[in-house]
C-alpha cells in the first residue's frame, strides 16, 4: 500500500494475529483490512471467530500480539475520543441523568461548556427530547442504547465501532435504531465497523459486508451492498443482497469445515 | 362487590388493625417509633420503681427517668454539657477523619486489584478482629497525650468497616463502566472523580455508619482513662461523685447523639445511593 492510499483509508490493517494468553492456537489469524473512509462495514460470522476481538483492537482497548492497526496513519495503541466503540449493552452510569450521561465524553475532554447545545440536539435527535433529566434507570432498553449512541456521538467521532448493539433489543426498535445509525453515520461521513450475527443488519446498515470464519478467525469474502440510504427492507433488491450474502457465507462456512475435516 | 367494601368500621381488634393497615407508611412508622420509645421508658420507670423499692438498692434511685431528666435539664441549662459533647464529637471526627484517609484508598486498592486483596485479606480479618480497647496499653506507650491514644483507638474501630465497605463497593463496578469511561478518554483522575468515587460512595457510606457505630462505642470506654473532658469522663466523674441522675442524663446524652450520628450516616447513604430497588 502506498503513502497516498494510506492517507485516504480510515483504518488499515496489516498481518493482524492474536493469540490469547495460555492459548496455543491463535484466535484470529493474518487480518488484512483496509477500509476507506465514511465506509459502512458490517463484519460476520459465526459465535467465537474473533469478531469482538478484531473490534477491540480498533478500538485500542486490546493490542494484537502480532501486527498492528493503523488508523490515518497512527498505530492504534489505545482508545481515543476520535474513534468511539459501543457495546452490546448500553452500560449507562445509573448515578447520572440521561443528559449527564450523553455528555460525559465533553466532559472528559473539557469542552462540555462549549458543546452543550449539540449534546441537546443529540438527545433530540434520537428521539430522548422527554427524557433528558430522568435518571436512565428509568429507561426501557431501547431507550437505554440511544443514550448510549448520543453518547458515543457526542465527541464527534470519526470512527464509530460498534459491537453487536441492537442485538438486546425487540424487532421494531432494533429496526429504527439499525436505519437511524446508519443515516447518521453515513450523512456525517463517520467511518462505521459494526460487528452483527443477523444478515439482515448486515444489509440494512452496510456498504460493505466483510465474513469471518472461525478457528482460527480470518477474513474470507466480502459483499459489497450497493444501495442508498433509507433501506426498504422489503425491496427485491435488498431481499437478493441478503439471500446471495446468505449463501456466500454458507458456501464459505462450508468449504472451511471441509478442509478442516481433510486436515484432520 | 359493593356491598364489600361497605363494611362499617367496628370496635373490634379486627377493625382496629383493618384501620391501621389504611394509614399512611409514614404515619405508621410514626406510631410504631412512639410505642417502641413508650416501651422503653416505661420498663425504665418500672426499674426505677424497683430500685426504690428495694433497701439494697435505694441508693441507686436516681438512676430513674424523673430525676435523670432533672439532670438533663440542669445540664442543658447551665450549658455544661456542650464543652463535654463538644470534645467527645472533636474525637469522634478526627478519628473518622483518619479512618476515612486511610480506609478509603486501601479499600480501593483491595477491591481494584486481585493480588493486593489476597495479600491483604488475611492480615486485615485478623486485626478486625481485636477490639480496638485491647490496643490501649500499646496506644498509652506509642503516643504522648491520651487524647492521640484515643484518637489512635478511634482510628482502629473507623479503619476496617470502611477498608471493606470500600472494597466490598469496588468489587461490585460494572467492568464495562470502566472500559465505556476509558474508551470516552477518561484519564486516571477523571476515571476516580466520575465513575468509581460516585459507584462506590454508597458502600463507603455504609461502612462509615458502621464505623460510627462502633466509634461511638469504643469512645466511651475510652475516655475512662486519662483525659479529663468528654461524655466517657463525665459518667466517670459522676460515678465517683455518686451523682447517679447525672451519670443517668449523660447516658441518654450518649444515646441520643449516637442516633443522630447515625441518621446522619443514614442520610448520606441514601443520598449517594443510586441503585433502584
Ligand atoms: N480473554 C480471552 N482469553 C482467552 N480466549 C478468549 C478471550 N476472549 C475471547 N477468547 C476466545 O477468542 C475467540 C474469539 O472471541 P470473540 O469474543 O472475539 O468472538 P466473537 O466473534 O465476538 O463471538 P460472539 O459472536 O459470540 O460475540 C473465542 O474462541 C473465545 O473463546
Ligand atoms: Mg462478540
């Protein structure tokens, strides 16, 4: 990869390996990714290949024991306000009230005073303008991942990182949420890697669907989604998209566990 | 499903309790706080009673709650009595003072860090364990004045309720509020200041009012010994001075700031308390 491609990728990903403390076998294995900026990524795979693992270490907040991740041209060596990871529980401060929540990022950096106004049209924006001052304990669990989600948006991130967080929640909202996300991340350019079990998610949010098999964990295909934003779900378009990357993901799967079983 | 609830109330025991069951919590609470105080000073008064009555014991007939409260008003009325509350309660906070100095910060480390806990946990049960009145001859040797040895015994009682009420706080964060604050670019202070002081407050509370408590206890024994101010002082005082309904008024005096102190704990637990039952 030259200098110049380098520049214009969000996050690149070089001879990534991790073999965990006490393990023998690596848990993820020679990850190649390059992915460019205001891209939508959406990574897939079975329970256990590595995905949590590959996400943490964008985020910083696991470093791989072999290789690096780079982003704009920095090794990433530990979390940072621009790149922002939510998780699939909300984990709010129940001490706090919803705005106090959304705004704690601000108020780490110190800018809080001069941001206040956005953190406001935040709230508003994912729907919580009624619900600011209560405590979010008194929240229901949808209610409870938007707080989440203007908090994570709230330190304007260039990169949002987001590990399974709907997965908890009921269809509509899940649903709501999913479309909501993504228009925003998409109308503000903000980088997106989310990592999802569900196909479905997987084309309602992304431009790109990258699979995962496991044992160890790889990357083995990618799907690009070539349609705009809202998505109508019930669209033959998208319906084709979830029904091929259905099929490349099993054919995939399959083929894995077949040499797998040859080599013993 | 009318004619049900129609009921007229009657004199029975039945519809008194039916009544009492449809009165407010807090007026019931009341009534329950106003009976069990009656209770109280009504066996006293039977005691009294008995004392007087028994020629072994006449001489003790002041210990009864008319005469005590005499006292107590002379002592609140000749304003005696706030020089001596004053310097038990001078104690009281300088010991908590170092307790909480000392407490909080070992608490974190205990309930933060597994090695540190598996270090520190056999020692610590272990010194719980005595009371802190066995250290008074040590105490007496190690410092100068009588009042650093009770402040020294004081620290001693305050120490391990909040080293494990702290810890005991710690030990229940949510890891994910950790990783959450650190991924928002939460520093070192920042982390302390806005995730684990406000997680823990309600647990350092609780072990605080245990600290009171055991504080509160340990002081008067304490004040036996030495120093010639505070409430441990004054019942001595008045034991040797036979003024019984004063050493009486004093004991009601220890009793009623103890409550307060640990209303007032009590106060602070809720006030930090953020878990919603
Ligand atoms: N701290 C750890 N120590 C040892 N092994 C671990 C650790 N964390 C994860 N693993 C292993 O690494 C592999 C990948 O875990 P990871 O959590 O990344 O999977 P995942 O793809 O996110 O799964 P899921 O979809 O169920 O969340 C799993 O086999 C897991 O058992
Ligand atoms: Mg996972």
């Amino acid at each position: 990869m030259t200098q110049q491609e380098h520049k214009a990728s969000s996050i690149w990903i070089a001879n990534l390996s991790h073999t965990f403390r006490k393990q023998t076998s690596p848990a993820i294995k020679d990850i190649e990714l390059t992915i460019p900026k205001g891209q939508l990524t959406a990574l897939i795979g079975r329970s256990g290949c590595g995905k949590s693992t590959l996400l943490k270490m964008m985020a910083g907040l696991m470093i791989p024991s072999d290789g690096a991740v780079r982003i704009g041209g920095h090794t990433v060596t530990k979390p940072s306000a621009k790149w922002n990871m939510m998780f699939q529980k909300p984990s709010l401060y129940p001490w706090m009230s919803v705005r106090e929540n959304a705004a704690l990022g601000l108020v780490f950096a110190g800018t809080y005073e001069q941001k206040k106004d956005s953190v406001e049209s935040l709230l508003d924006m994912v729907g919580l303008s009624e619900h600011k001052d209560k405590n979010v304990q008194q929240l229901s669990g949808g209610q409870q991942q938007r707080v989440a989600l203007a908090r994570s948006l709230a330190t304007e991130p260039d990169i949002l990182l987001l590990d399974e967080p709907f997965s908890a929640l009921d269809a509509f909202t899940r649903t709501q949420l999913q479309d909501e996300v993504a228009e925003i991340c998409h109308d503000q350019g903000i980088t997106m890697v989310m990592v999802t079990h569900d196909i479905e998610e997987a084309i309602a949010m992304a431009d790109k669907v990258i699979i995962m098999s496991q044992n160890p964990g790889e990357i083995v295909g990618d799907l690009d989604v070539p349609l705009g934003y809202p998505r109508e779900r019930s669209q033959p378009q998208f319906i084709n998209l979830k029904e091929t990357l259905f099929a490349e993901f099993e054919k995939i799967d399959q083929a894995k566990q077949q040499a797998m079983a040859n080599a013993g | 499903m009318s004619d049900v609830t129609a009921t007229r109330p009657t004199m029975s025991i039945g519809g008194l309790w039916a009544g009492y069951q449809r009165w407010p919590g807090w007026l019931q609470n009341l009534t329950n706080a106003t009976l069990g105080m009656g209770i109280l000073l009504f066996v006293w008064w039977i005691g009294g009673l008995l004392i007087a009555s028994n020629p072994d014991t006449q001489a003790f007939a002041n210990f009864a709650p008319g005469p005590t409260f005499q006292a107590l008003w002379y002592l609140i009325e000749t304003g005696s009595i706030w020089e001596t509350i004053y310097s038990s309660l001078y104690r009281i906070m300088i010991g908590l003072f170092w307790g909480i100095v000392i407490g909080v910060p070992t608490g974190i480390l205990v309930g933060y860090f597994l090695m540190v806990r598996q270090i520190a946990n056999m020692p610590f049960q272990f010194l719980r364990m005595i009371s802190p009145l066995a250290w008074m001859p040590i105490a007496v040797l190690a410092f100068e004045t009588w009042d650093a040895a009770i402040i020294f015994l004081l620290v001693m009682a305050t120490v391990w309720p909040i080293v494990f009420g702290t810890a005991h706080g710690v030990q229940r964060i949510d890891p994910n509020w950790f990783q959450v604050a650190k991924n928002l670019g939460a520093d070192g202070y920042q982390m302390l200041r806005r995730v684990i002081l406000p997680a823990i407050a309600q647990d350092v509370f609780a072990g605080i009012r245990l600290a009171i408590g055991v504080a509160w206890v340990v002081l008067v024994p304490a004040e036996y010994l030495g120093v010639t101010s505070g409430l441990g002082y004054a019942i001595n005082d008045a034991r040797d001075t036979l003024d019984y309904d004063t050493l009486a008024a004093i004991v009601v005096v220890i009793g009623l700031i103890g409550y307060l102190l640990d209303a007032t704990a009590v106060a602070l637990i809720k006030r930090y308390s953020w878990r919603v039952e």
